[in-house]
C-alpha cells in the first residue's frame, strides 16, 4: 500500500465516532489559541491607551519672573488633559498617593508648588531646575511604568525647551544691552586721551622740581628690607597652601553637588527598588516550594484517575455480556489519555526529586540577594549624610588656609610701608625723580593706550550684536531646541499585533503538530508490520499531521487577517511559506516521537523552548546570553521569525529564499532520519515489547 493511501487510512480513524471526530477539530483549531487569541490580547495596546486611569496632581501655585506671571503647572495640565495618552484625573495629591498604592490608578504624574518658581529662576542669582514628579507601581502593571517613562520624558522635554526659550531670551537681550554699554564706553575713551594730554605736562613739572632734593637714612631701610623679605616669601607660602586647599574645596563641592541631590531625591525611589527586589526573591523562593511540596501528590492523584478510567474500560467493555461498540472506543480513548497524564506527572515528580540539590543552591542564592536588597533599603535615606559631613570639613580646612594667606598678606604690606618711610632721604629723592621720569614716559605709553583703547570701543560696538525682537524670537527657538530628531521607518509595523505576529504564528504552528503527534502515530504500525519500505513508512507518518497542518495554516491566517486585520505584504509568499514552515515542523516532530518514544515529547517541548528563547521573536537575540547567540543559527524557528517579519511588514525576499532552503533541508534531513528509525524498529527487541517509558 502506498504512502498516501496508509495516511489517508490514518486520517479516517477520526471519522468512526464522535470523540475521534471532535479531537481532530479541536486540533485543527488549536493554533488559533496560541496564535490569534494571543495577538488579538494585545493586538494594538498603544492604540488605547487612552483608557488607562492615570493620577494628575497640580499643586504648582506659579511665580512671577520680570514682572510676568508663569503658571507651568497650569499649562502642562491643560495639555495633557486635552490629549490622548492616558485617561487623566485630576485629583489631589493623597488620592492620588491612595489610588497608584491601591491600584485604582496605574501611575501618577504631579506638578509641585515650587514647580514654576523653579523654573523662573534662570533668571534669578540662584537657577534651580524644575522637578516631574511621577509615582509607578509596578505591582499594578510593570507595562504601563516603561510606556509612561517615555511619554513623561517627551513632557520634560517640552517644558524645558519652554524655560530654555525664556532664559536664552534675557540672554539675546543682554547682548542689546552690552552694545550700548560699549558706546558709552567709547565715548570715556576718547575723553580719556585727552586728560591724558594735560597729565603727561605736569608730570615734566614735577620731574624737573626733584632734581635738587637728595638725603637719607640708610641704615633703617636695610634692616626693614630684611623683614619685608621674610615677609613676602611668608605671603607666597601661604598663598600656595590657600590655593591647594581651594582646589581641593572645589573639587569636593562640586562632586558633592552632583552627588548628593541624586542620593537625596532618590533615596526613597533607590529604597524602593531594593524592596522590589527583594520581594521578588521572597516570592520565587515560595513558588520553588509549592513545586516541590505539591509535585508528588499530583502523580498520586494523576494514576488514581488512570487506575479508575482502566476499571470503568475493563467493567463496560471487556467484561460486559454486550459491550456498546459507539461508547467503548472513547472509554478507550480517555483511559489512554489518562494514562498519558499520569506519566507526565510522574516526570514532574522525578525531575523536581533529581533536581532537588539545584533548587537548594537557587534557593540559597535568592536568599542572599533579598538580603542584600534588605540591607541596601535600610541604609537608602541616609546616603548623602556621609558625603555631607565630609564636605564641612574640607571647607573649614580651606577657610583656616584663607585666613593664613590673608594675615601674612597684612604683615609684608605692613613691613613694605615701613620699608618705604624708613628709606633714607637721598634714595627716596633719587626714587621720586626717577619715578618721575618713568611717570613721564608711562604717560607718553598711556597717551597711545588710550588713543588704542578708544579705537578698540569703537570697533567693538560694531561687532557686538544688537538683536531686534523679530530677530531675538527667531534665535531663541534655534538655540532652545537646537537637535531635532528626524525618525524614519523602513516597513514600519501597523501596530503591536502586527510587529509579535511572526513570533506567535510558528509557535503555534509547532504546538499543531505537537499535538497531532500525541493522538496521530508517528510511525504506521501495519505499514510496521507489513514490511514496508522504510521511506514508505516515514511518508505515510509525517503526511496525515502535514496535511492537518495545511488545514491549520488557512485557520489561522483566514482569522488574523479577517479577524483581527492582520496586513501582509507579500500575501500569497506568507501562506506558501507557512505551509513548508507547518511541513518541516511535523516532520521534525515525527522523528523525535518516532526515535526517542515516550521521551520524545520531552524533546520536542525542549526543542520548542530553545526556539523561543534564541529565535530573537521578542528583543534581538543579541542582547541574549552568549548560549542563545550561538545556537540561534542552528534551529529553523530562527530563520521563519525573521522571514515572516519581511513577508508581513515587507522588504527584500534574500533572507525569506534563504530560509526556505534551510527548511527544506531540515524537512528533507528529518525524514531521512525517521526513515532509519522505522527500519530499526521493524526488528523487535524485548526493549520494544516492554518499554521503560510509555506515555
């Protein structure tokens, strides 16, 4: 007999009751669990954000700036309220506290009462910047704090670029200002050269009256010179000490400035997250626990049913006088079935047992870090005290060198006084005249200074800028946002569903024949038994659960795109491309089933692990853990994910053609080696005939 005529033999098994009839149904339709029902779960969440109930706290009570009245507080809510992101509610500062804690709202977004004073003073002495405050529960959904992260962050941006508009303003204005300063100045200027004119007349008079006047007192001078010169190297000393212990004040303060409003502000938010870590260990610690302490019952529980179905079978149809031939097959159905969960319970219960001293360690590892998370909450609102402390005494020790340099500034000033009037009168005479010949010439320099001083005014007043208000509007928009990002997307996504479609759509089509696997025999036992060829064999397996998955496929894209609106770009491409995807699973399936018996359906859900967790369906497989990055290649789930996100959403067909030949080569690859299996076990062993393991 043929391959096609053995699978379709197979397929008509499920047309003999209602049961039968009703697996097959269901097992047609289970990928739409996992692929439609999933997407269309979160199918556009972005899209309806709108009705998540979100706190809005104005407490801002405005400032007044240059005799302007700013209320940013008011503005921010006026805008949010008229927007589409989130459902705001404005409501005080303690319901809303109440309601992100009892989870009446997801998050809370609060504008304090110093909020616009904050921002007004840039132009004051003393600029502080203005603080969103924004409480998150991740216990409500951890979600909705990352969406509102980004959306916050794009309110901090536009009130900023409001202050920096207001600040950058005063600045163009000040330029205004320094033009016309300098005019002024220009104008001393050229006043200026000419006292200098007059100056340099009298100080020849006085030059030529010195000539004459000469006598002294020598011997005084000497001693005091000695003195002013301990004294200026006692100055020079000092002041370098001053100046060392000055960097070093100003390297503290402003490490410290840095620091210490972020550990002060974020001492709460910094506890918080130690806190969060550390009921989360607590939490996996207790869930290791319920599977250790419950595992065992649940085999218990599992063969108890199995050992009743086994009775209810034996009692109606192997024992009655007149057995019903409509209820005895789906008695025999469920018994197996019940037998199937019974052993997969026992494997639970095996594996938690033989695993035991792993989840010990784990156990102990978890208890360190929610510890350690303990430890860090405690010590949270006292951090920036340390560094406070630290900071009071660098500065005394910079004010005590201060006060040093200054006196033994005040003790050489004192000594070169005394210096200069202890000067005998012939050296001080000799000094006046020379002083006076050196006036003379340093007025004769201060005459072209000013006459270069007053040109320099004048040229710079015409290179300082004077902005008109048109002009000033202009450059303030410039400089306060002076990047703007210019995003562009290549095959852009329509919305959520539709960017994880590629993702879900091969798990649940691995799931299909999965499943079939589990009520569909990998390997034809008349066709076994008969002697038939061995590729005659693994044909007439892997055809019935293909073809099932071919049904499978229109299911699921007939419910995505007419269901849920699933858009694809290349239409036709995505189903034929699905249908060899459905193909090479089953046959992946059927040998691992066919080779490895009851362990294998071990191996395929550790298969399909593997796939989920290296296919890069979610976050890109390289942000993964280096074993993820190195067996991505190697499984063909991989290559369908990033082949169905170009079929879907568009782009070139090199990788969809690559991928279709890595699948035809695993398709073809495991049907070779379900063929070698069903030649080996056309010879019976006593393995065989009383398996270790049978489910």
């Amino acid at each position: 007999m043929r391959s096609p005529k053995l699978a379709a033999l197979e397929l008509t098994r499920f047309g003999r009751g209602k049961l039968p009839r009703a697996a097959l149904v269901a097992i047609l339709l289970l990928p739409l669990l996992y692929g439609a029902l999933y997407l269309w779960s979160f199918w556009d969440p972005y899209g309806k954000l709108d009705r998540i109930p979100v706190a809005l706290v104005n407490d801002d009570k405005g400032a007044t700036a240059d005799g302007k009245k700013i209320s940013a507080g008011d503005e921010i809510t006026e805008g949010l309220l008229d927007s589409d992101v989130f459902q705001w509610h404005e409501v005080s500062a303690d319901e809303a506290r109440e309601g992100v804690e009892d989870g009446s709202y997801y998050l809370s977004l609060t504008m304090p009462e110093d909020f616009s004073k904050r921002i007004a003073s840039s132009s004051g002495d003393s600029p502080e910047t203005g603080a969103l405050q924004v409480r998150t529960n991740d216990a409500n959904n951890y979600i909705v704090g990352q969406i509102s992260r980004t959306v916050f962050s794009e309110v901090r941006t536009a009130a900023s670029t409001d202050a920096s508009r207001s600040f950058l303003d005063k600045i163009f204005i000040s330029f205004s200002d320094i033009h016309q300063a300098t005019e002024k100045a220009a104008k001393g200027a050229d006043e200026l050269k000419d006292g200098v004119g007059k100056a340099k007349k009298g100080s020849k008079d006085l030059s030529d009256g010195l000539k004459d006047a000469k006598d002294g007192s020598g011997k005084l001078a000497g001693g005091i010179t000695k003195l002013a010169t301990g004294a200026d190297d006692l100055e020079k000393g000092s002041l370098k000490v001053a100046a060392g212990t000055q960097q070093l004040a100003d390297k503290i303060n402003g490490y410290a400035a840095d620091i210490r409003p972020y550990l002060k502000d974020n001492g709460k938010m910094i506890g918080d997250s130690a806190r969060l870590v550390s009921d989360g260990s607590k939490a996996v610690r207790h869930n290791l626990d319920l599977l250790v302490e419950r595992a065992p019952g649940t085999a218990d529980r599992a063969h108890k049913a199995a050992d009743k179905l086994r009775e209810l079978y034996s009692a109606r149809c192997e024992e009655a006088v007149l057995p019903d031939p409509a209820y005895c097959p789906d008695l025999k159905q469920a018994q197996i079935a019940a037998d199937d969960v019974a052993t997969i319970a026992d494997d639970v219960n095996a594996l938690v047992k033989n695993n035991s001293g792993d989840l010990k360690k784990l156990d102990g590892h978890l208890a360190t870090l929610q510890k350690n998370a303990d430890d860090l909450a405690k010590r949270s609102p006292r951090l920036d005290e340390d560094i406070e402390s630290s900071v009071r005494d660098v500065n005394r020790l910079n004010s005590g060198a201060k006060e040093v340099a200054a006196g033994a500034d005040r003790l050489h000033t004192g000594l070169t006084s005394a210096k200069s009037g202890s000067t005998d009168l012939d050296t001080g005479v000799g000094k006046l005249k020379k002083g006076a010949k050196s006036l003379d010439g340093g007025l004769f320099k201060l005459a072209d200074g000013s006459t270069d001083l007053a040109g320099g005014l004048n040229d710079g007043v015409e290179k300082i800028p004077d902005y008109d208000k048109k002009d000033r509007d202009r450059r303030t928009e410039v400089m306060s946002d002076p990047v703007q990002l210019a995003n562009q997307s290549l095959h852009k996504a329509a919305n959520y569903g539709t960017g994880f479609a590629p993702y879900f759509i091969p798990l649940s089509l691995w799931v299909g024949s999965m499943v079939a696997y589990m009520i569909i025999q990998p390997l034809n036992r008349r066709a076994l038994a008969a002697g038939a060829s061995a590729w005659r064999i693994a044909m007439a397996g892997w055809l019935p659960v293909a073809a099932i998955g071919l049904l499978q496929v229109g299911a699921l894209m007939s419910v995505l795109h007419w269901g849920l609106g699933l858009e694809m770009a290349y239409a036709a491409g995505t189903v034929g491309f699905l249908a060899l995807v459905t193909c090479c699973f089953s046959a992946i399936i059927q040998w691992l089933n066919a080779r490895f018996g009851a362990a294998g359906r071990i191996f395929v859900l550790a298969v399909l692990m593997l796939q989920l967790t290296s296919a890069g369906g979610t976050y890109p497989v390289q942000t993964s853990p280096a074993f993820f990055n190195a067996i991505h290649p190697f499984l063909p789930m991989s290559y369908v994910v990033e082949s169905l996100r170009i079929l879907i959403t568009g782009g070139g067909l090199g990788p969809v053609l690559q991928a279709c030949a890595v699948l035809a080569a695993f398709t073809a690859g495991a049907l070779a080696l379900t063929a070698l299996t069903a030649r080996s076990k056309q010879v019976w062993t006593l393995d065989r005939l009383h398996p270790e393991l049978s489910l």
